[in-house]
C-alpha cells in the first residue's frame, strides 16, 4: 500500500506533465477549441480507470470528479 505522501506526489507529477503535454498541444493547434481538447482528456481519463479499475470504481471517481467540478466552478465563478 502506498503512503499519502507517495500518492501525493504522484499525482502532481502526473498533473504535472499532464498540462505540459496539453498545453504544448493546445499551442500547436490553435485551431482545436479547448472544449475538444478536455473532451478527448475525459475520455481517456475514462478509458484508463476502466481498463484499470474497473466500472464500479470509475463510476464513483466520476461521482467524485463531478461533485469536485461543481464545487470548484462555483468558487471559480465567484471570483470572477
């Protein structure tokens, strides 16, 4: 079993390299819209954690993802 702080870090790596990538995409295809560019990230996202770990847990990662997205939107929003 991995420790918080392994997972942690982890994740940031991956967060990390994860918007390199995307954004050296977005750059050399300005003709893409955002909105294509995170379509094609959730479904890979969703493709992966099902191949991975299964539907029951890809549903609730999404049940979580989702909760998160509305959370984090509205604060987002709130700032602006």
């Amino acid at each position: 079993m991995y420790s918080v702080q392994e997972l942690q870090h982890g994740a940031i790596m991956l967060r990390t390299q994860c918007l390199e990538t995307v954004t050296q995409f977005a750059s050399n295809n300005p003709g893409i819209p955002a909105q294509a560019v995170a379509i094609g990230l959730g479904e890979l996202l969703i493709q992966f954690s099902v191949s991975q770990l299964g539907q029951e847990h890809t549903h609730h990662l999404l049940s979580s993802l989702q909760e998160a997205v509305l959370l984090f939107g509205d604060k987002i929003m709130e700032q602006h």
